[in-house]
C-alpha cells in the first residue's frame, strides 16, 4: 500500500511572509500584538502565534488607541485603513503582494469610473477587502460574480467601461469557464493583463490533478477556512476519486481508508510541512502503507519582500 506526496504543496510566498510579519513585529515589539482577522487560515499556525502572545481581532475597533495592528494576507477595506488611521493604530501590512495586485486593479478601474466585476466567493475576507477597496466616488459600481448564473442574470449593456478581477485563490477551472462566459457576453470587457489567480493556487491545483490520476484517495491538509484548500480537495473529487480535507493527523478517519492502496496526500498553500510529516508517519506506523517517490518539495523560485521596518 503506498503514498505518494505533491511535489508541489504547503507554503507559498505570500504566507511565508504573513508569518515571518508576524513573528518580527513580535520580536522588535513584545507581546502582544494585535492581528485583523487570522493572519493565514490554518488552525495551527493560528494557534502557535497565539501561544507566542498574538491576539486576533475581526474589526480594528477591538485593537486599543496606539497600539500594533497587522493586517492578515487577504487584505483590508478603506474603511479598515481609514479606522486604524483614526485610532492612531500602527500598521503592519501582511497583505500578499499578488492580493494588493488585485487591489491596485481594482483602484485603477474605479478611478476610470468602471463597472467592475469581481469573480470569487462570498464572505472571503479577500473579496471584502478587495470589494472595500473600491471607490464608487467616480461614478463606478463593483459586483460579486460566485456562478455562471450570476454572470447570465448582469444587466450591463455592453463590455464598454466593464472589467472583471478575481479572488486569488480560485479554482481555475471554474474562473476560466466564468470568465469565457464573460467575455462571450461582453466582448469589450476589460480584464487583467496577467490572470489573478496566483502561482501557488495553479501549480498546486496542476499537481493534485496528477496526484488524482495515481491515487483511489487524496487527502488534503488544511483548514476547512482555506479557500485554496477546499478547492484542492473538490478538484481531486472532481477527477473521480474519494478526497477528504483535514486540519491534522487528528481528524483523520480510519473508514477512509478501507480498502485504498494507493493514497495521494498534499497540503493547501497555508499549512505548515510539519503536518504532511506527521499523517505520513501516522499511515506508516498504524497502517501499514509506505512512502512511495520522493518527499521533496519543488522550489517554485518566489520570494516576497517584507515591509520597510522589518528588513
């Protein structure tokens, strides 16, 4: 019975830097700090941050006058931006580079006094950042696209003065066939010069489909929080075969197991390595499978910088 890892799993840039934000405000600053909203979703890297003295709040309203606010790496609001300027909040900005990407796009297009449509899923605090940081000052209007439905009911006229930007953390699959659509629907419509969608959710993605085909069980480490998690485990579905996404070696099932020889195993782009480690010595030692290839990681060759302050 075997196991065969992702090459391509666990950290991206975006949230190694989240983190190493984190733990340099903590270093220079003591505890504790204050961080808006969970800096990455994953239940364990959020629980060791609180152990070392983090607090995470969901509105800057709970973050007391002068004190050290870290914005997570999905991004804020304006309003968000503009509350902590008003309770003289010092600002650590975790946001993921390719996350203010998307911010800078959608400026762009509010400031041109677009439509702008935003592809990606409700209540994900990377769309209600992105959503907040829309100006509709200018005469422009931003609008939530979850399904082909929602882009079927859009009552816009034409694709003149209309752009779309997406979630980073898509299915890319999905976003291609909504997008398609789109442009099907509104041949004029602007989009961005480089998909939104980041490296780390497309290779990812590319390497669970491949890890599918040689596997009749995929598991997926990560928070039931983690949109790109979530996505790993749904694509791995979609390729026919059983796929179950856990936080940790503890939420693993044993029925899940009956009667597959061949489990694939990867992790979402914030779970920590040290989890794939620990189910796969947990396979090993209570089950009877073996590691099957190599358990290297492939460099994707990306590095974000922090933030000036904190080099």
């Amino acid at each position: 019975m075997k196991i065969r890892l992702a090459d391509t799993r666990g950290f991206c840039a975006g949230v190694d830097r989240a983190i190493e934000i984190v733990k340099k405000v903590l270093e220079l600053n003591g505890a504790p700090v204050y961080v808006k909203h969970e800096v990455v979703h994953n239940k364990t890297v959020v629980n060791e941050l609180k152990s070392l003295g983090v607090i995470f709040v969901e509105e800057v309203d709970e973050v007391p006058n002068g004190e050290i606010v870290i914005y997570s790496a999905h991004g804020v609001s304006k309003v968000v931006e503009t509350d902590s300027h008003a309770k003289d909040l010092e600002v650590f900005d975790a946001t993921c580079p390719l996350v203010s990407k998307v911010h800078a796009e959608v400026n762009t297009y509010a400031k041109l006094g677009y439509d702008c449509l935003l592809i990606g899923h409700l209540n994900h605090p990377e769309v209600e950042g992105t959503m907040g940081q829309f100006d509709t000052s200018h005469g422009g209007s931003i609008t939530l696209i979850e399904t082909i439905d929602d882009v079927k009911s859009l009552k816009f006229i034409s694709g003149k003065n209309l752009a779309f930007v997406t979630q980073t953390t898509l299915s890319v699959d999905d976003t291609e066939e909504i997008i398609e659509l789109l442009v099907s629907r509104f041949p004029e419509i602007t989009g961005p010069k480089k998909d939104d969608i980041c490296y780390a959710t497309q290779n990812r993605q590319d390497a669970v489909k491949q890890l599918a085909l040689e596997s009749d069980l995929v598991l997926v480490i990560g928070s039931i929080n983690s949109s790109n998690s979530n996505r790993l485990r749904e694509i791995a579905e979609r390729s026919g075969v059983d796929s179950y996404l856990l936080d940790s070696i503890e939420n693993l099932q044993e029925s899940w197991l009956e009667g597959k020889k061949n489990i694939g195993v990867t992790s979402g782009a914030s779970a920590p390595e040290h989890l794939v480690k620990e189910l796969i010595d947990s396979l090993e030692k209570n089950y009877g499978y073996s590691l099957h290839g190599s358990n290297e990681i492939t460099d994707e060759g990306i590095a974000f910088r922090l933030p000036k302050g904190l080099r």
